[in-house]
C-alpha cells in the first residue's frame, strides 16, 4: 500500500494504492492521522480509488483511523470506494458508521454544507 496526502476544500485527502492489508502501512497510515491532527487538520478524506484489496487489518485500520479522528472532533470520509470495496462495507455493515462518496469532490463539498 502507498500513502499520499493533498489538500483540498479545507481537507486533507490521504490517497491510499495498492492492496490496504495493515501491517507497518498501518502504523504509517495511524502516525499520519495523529500529525494531521496536531497540526488541526481534521477534516479528513480517504481517497480509496486505487485500492485493489482490503483484508480485514485492513478494515480495522479505517475503523482506528475514524475513531482517532472523531475523538479529535474531526470529520472522516470516504470517497471513490470501488464496487468490491463498497460491498465489504456493506457485508461489514461498517457502511452504517462512514459516509461514503463517489468523488473527492462530493465528499469535500459535503464538509461544508
């Protein structure tokens, strides 16, 4: 998995690419999020466009990063889930807990509204 980050909206967009199945990305992906929120960037966006294969690590890694942020009074969401990834979001009910959007775009514009 790689990690990249931009900014957008008054967002942080973290990219994530390849299969997202934990290991030191996870500690990667976790010290990220606590930087991004030192630094008072809470509104964060997961770009998971180019994300091939999730595992369950994987899932739990989003669910740490959500929790770490909603406890920070931060807002996270998802933006351009793939059809497998939105199934197991749905199969893991973990649909009901993020918001989910097609675009980047939609899920910025959602910060604002």
């Amino acid at each position: 998995m790689r990690i990249k980050t931009s900014e957008k909206y008054g967002a942080v967009v973290i990219t994530l690419k390849g299969n997202v199945m934990g290991g030191p990305e996870a500690q990667e992906f976790h010290d990220l999020l606590g930087t991004l929120l030192e630094e008072n960037k809470s509104n964060i966006i997961i770009d998971l466009g180019s994300v091939k294969f999730m595992n369950s690590t994987g899932l739990g890694m989003l669910i740490s990063g959500y929790t770490s942020v909603k406890n920070k009074g931060g807002v996270l969401k998802l933006a351009n889930a793939t059809d497998k990834i939105n199934s197991l979001l749905v199969i893991t009910k973990l649909i009901t807990i993020f918001e989910n959007f097609d675009s980047v775009d939609a899920a910025a514009k959602s910060l604002n509204s």
